[in-house]
C-alpha cells in the first residue's frame, strides 16, 4: 500500500457523491447551472487527482525520469 490510497480513496468517494447527486436530479432541474456546478465539480476533483497521483512516484511513471 502506498501514501496516496487513502486520499485517492477520498477522492473517489467524493466523486461518487456528486455522479449520484447528479443522477438523483430530475430532468426538469437539469438547466445551465445544474452543468455548470457539477462540471467544475468534477473538473476539481480531477485536478486534485492529478496533482496527487503527479506527486506520488508509485502512481506516476514518469516520475524516474524527471530531472533532480
């Protein structure tokens, strides 16, 4: 087990609480806000992801190859 599970566990709680959110809304609730919120939602969730995963040479496969 590697450092970064437990936060990307978190990470993917998180995001299952908003696809379920989202999936939980009536259609006549579907408008531009409705996307808007859960779109940066999501794209938050996943930049978090990729800063943790870019800090993390066990989920990052470039990381041997960076110069020190």
């Amino acid at each position: 087990m590697n450092d970064v599970e437990p936060d990307h566990e978190e990470l993917r709680a998180r995001a299952a609480r908003i696809l379920k959110a989202m999936d939980d809304t009536p259609i006549p609730a579907m408008d531009a806000t409705f996307y808007a919120h859960y779109a940066q939602e999501l794209r938050m969730l996943v930049e978090e992801f990729t800063v943790t995963a870019a800090n993390n040479p066990a989920t990052n496969h470039d990381a041997d190859r960076r110069p020190r």
